[in-house]
C-alpha cells in the first residue's frame, strides 16, 4: 500500500476530506469511486483529473469504480452551474456512456488481480426504482433544510445577476440521487470514499449523511481542487471549445500543442498534476526551466507524457514531427506522411488560394502558379522571389524552372507554398 492522500498532497491534487479518511486509507485496501458526467460522447481534459485520480488511486494498492451517470445525466448536476442544462434523450445518453467506457478502460486496469478497477452504470439500479418507493425509503432520511443549506443549492435560489435563473424540481433532487449511488455501492461493494471536484462536496456529503443514517455505517468524501490557469481563466478551454480526449474531436496534433502552449507558471503546476513523473524528476525539470525559460523543457515533457497517456506512443511521434514542420527543417516526404487533418491543423489559419486540377495534371510553371494561386500578386514580383532563392515548394527551396505537378500533392489536394521562412501560403487544388 502507498500513501494516496501524501501523493496528491505533493502534487497539489488534495482540497478537502472527511476526518479519518488518511486513517482509513493507509488502514487497508479501500473501494472507492467517482462520477463522470455522460453529457457527451468524450470526455474532456477536464474530466483527467478524476481519472488521474483514480489512477493514483489504484497505483495506492486500492480499488477503483468508476461510475457512469446513465441514470443522473438524465436529471443534471447543479454544482456549479448557473442555469439549467438542456436535458439528452436516452439513446443519445446509452451512446455516450458506452463511448465513455470505452475511453475510461485506456486509463484504469480492470484486469489486473489484487484491486481491479469496475465500471458501473446507475441507470442500472435507478431503472427498477420506483417513485413511491424513492420517496418513502431514501427521501425521508434527507431535509429539505439540509438540501437548502448546500452551497450549489444557495448560489442557484439566489442569483445576484440573473433574475430569470432559479433551479427545478428536477435538479434540487440531484444530491439525493447521487447521495444514493454513494448508499448503493456503500451496500454492494462495500463503497467507503466518495472522491471529486471540490464542487462536489455538497453531494458528497449528502451521500455519506445518507449511509450514516439509513445503514448506521461510515463513509468517507475526498475533493480535488479545480483547475485553474494563472491568469485566471478556465482550464481547458480554448477559442475553439474544449479539448477533447477523443481524436474524433480534437487531433493529437491540436492536444499536443494546448500543452505545449501552457505558460510557465501554469505549466510547474500541471507537471504535477497531469504526470505520474516521480517527485525527484519534476524537481530538476523545474529547476532546469527556470535557468533557461526560452528552451520550454517543461512544457515539451509535460506534452509529451500526456499526449502519449491519451493518444499512445504512435499518435504522440506524429503530433512531435507535425509540431517540427512550422518550426523545424522538415522535408516534402514529412508533409506528405501527414494525415489530412494533422496537415489541415497544423496549417489552420494559413492564408490560402487555388489552382485548378487540370493545370496541375498538365504541369504548370511555378512563376505562374504564384500568381494564379493568389500567394504573390504579379509575375514581376514571383520572378523576382524566385531569383533570390526564397520560394520553397512543400518545404524544399525551388528554381525558376520549376513545374507544378500532381507528384506535388499532399494528400493528393494540397501545395504548401511559402516565401522566406515565415510567409506560409496554402494552395487547394
């Protein structure tokens, strides 16, 4: 056994827990879970430090749950949340938690011997429950003074900004529900700890009052801070939306580069956060950007550990050499082994132009493809770029002489012209 509750300290991951959780921990091995939300088919960054979480969790010598809110989706969480949530259907919320599965066994062990992880889904024992029932068996044993005093409850009944916002019936009951997914796998696995956003502590809590007062048993509930970046702003989030651990989404080219482009400060946080490197090793990475910031040490090995933890070994050497292409002396053959998309990504924002296919297919000069295709704006001024050396086709220098043809296609659409070593111009064939 290790100590769980020491390594999410040093690495920044601990915010609050139940008196006696430590104690219970470092006591034996302990069944714990945590919730993830089915409101998509992928998970986000934001969803990685739950399952980091659990990963440590397992790593402690203890038993993972992971628990999808088939059933809960369909009701929405609060926390957090300044106005209700549009609510998905139940074949839209089967496939996304079947997604969501899949995507969680990439990070947890549910094969191995001494402490498996488990997936559960609470669809499975809310399906059978009937209202009545509910009501009279689980409803009782909460307030309605109780499930007022909760801070996601507070913040929603009074709005200080919005006058149209308040909270339904719908999700003022959602602590009850999750309180008895806690009373649920307290009874079946033997459930002890409850772990998640500190947002979360208010339904946590709920659920450890519910198993106190229903069984006469002890639970416990252990929240993680939320991420932040250090100008304050959202983690995670970037003008596009989210960044996704699905590659469907967002391509390990784009999920590479949102580590790569953390700042500093953020990125001596997140190394310990969003790694599993040992204490020692951060340490001297840290030290080593601090002597010589321009280098970004940390923000390359904080890419690559976690671009390799969501996306493999394989996914992870491509975004590296797509990343070497705006910035490194790549080759034609490096452009044309991209995929379309990585290609697509790696030049977004490029300006860009056209040319015909049947020119292409007969061969046409490149003075006149210069100006055809919109990058330069008249033959005079492509002749003279051409004379002094500074256009390159696909990365490689070219002469006057040069003709344009479909062995110059990249994914058999694509010419990537440049003039000097910045001025990048994409043509569409």
């Amino acid at each position: 056994m290790k100590d769980f509750v020491a390594e999410l300290k040093w690495r920044g991951l601990l915010h609050d827990m139940m008196p006696g959780t430590d104690d219970l921990l470092n006591s034996k091995q302990v069944t714990g879970y945590i919730g993830f939300d089915p409101t998509a088919d992928s998970l986000h960054i934001g969803s990685l430090v739950p399952i980091i979480i659990l990963m440590h969790f397992q790593r402690a010598g203890h038993k993972p749950v992971a628990l999808v809110g088939g059933a809960t989706g369909m009701i929405g969480d609060p926390s957090g949340k300044s106005k209700e949530r549009n609510l998905l259907d139940e074949e839209t919320l089967n496939r996304n938690v079947a997604a969501i599965k899949q995507q969680l066994s990439q990070f947890i062990d549910f094969d191995t011997k001494d402490n498996p992880a488990v997936l559960v889904n609470n669809y499975d024992w809310f399906k059978n429950i009937q209202l009545i029932d509910f009501v009279r068996n689980i409803g009782k044993h909460i307030s309605v003074n109780y499930m007022m005093a909760k801070d996601s409850v507070k913040k929603r009944l009074n709005p200080e900004h919005d006058d149209s916002a308040g909270m339904s019936f719908t999700e003022f009951t959602y602590q009850l529900f999750q309180g008895y997914d806690f009373l649920h796998l307290f009874r079946t696995m033997d459930c002890r700890l409850q772990m998640g956003g500190s947002d979360q502590w208010g339904n946590m809590t709920t659920g450890t009052e519910l198993i106190r007062r229903v069984e006469g048993g002890k639970a416990y509930a252990l929240t993680v801070p939320l991420i932040t970046k250090a100008d304050g702003g959202k983690f995670g989030k970037t003008e596009q939306g989210n960044v996704w651990l699905s590659a469907k989404y967002t391509s390990p080219y784009k999920f590479y580069q949102f580590w790569i482009n953390t700042g500093d400060e953020d990125a001596e946080k997140y190394i310990k956060i969003f790694t599993f490197l040992d204490k020692d090793t951060i340490d001297k990475l840290i030290a080593e950007h601090r002597e010589a910031p321009h280098y970004r040490v940390l923000q390359k090995r904080l890419a690559e550990e976690v671009t390799r933890m969501v996306h493999g070994e394989e996914a992870l050497q491509k975004a590296q050499d797509a990343s070497s292409i705006l910035f490194g002396k790549s080759t034609a053959d490096a452009l044309k082994s991209l995929d379309e998309q990585t290609f697509l990504d790696v030049f977004e924002g490029v300006p860009q132009g056209s040319l015909k296919r049947q020119d292409i297919e007969n061969g046409i000069d490149i003075a006149t493809a210069l100006v055809e295709s919109g990058f330069l704006k008249s033959g005079n001024e492509a002749r003279r770029a051409l004379k002094e050396n500074s256009v390159s086709v696909n990365k490689e220098k070219v002469t006057g002489d040069k003709t344009l043809t479909t062995d110059d296609l990249i994914n058999n659409t694509y010419i990537l012209l440049q003039r000097g070593k910045k001025k990048y111009f994409l043509v569409k064939v």
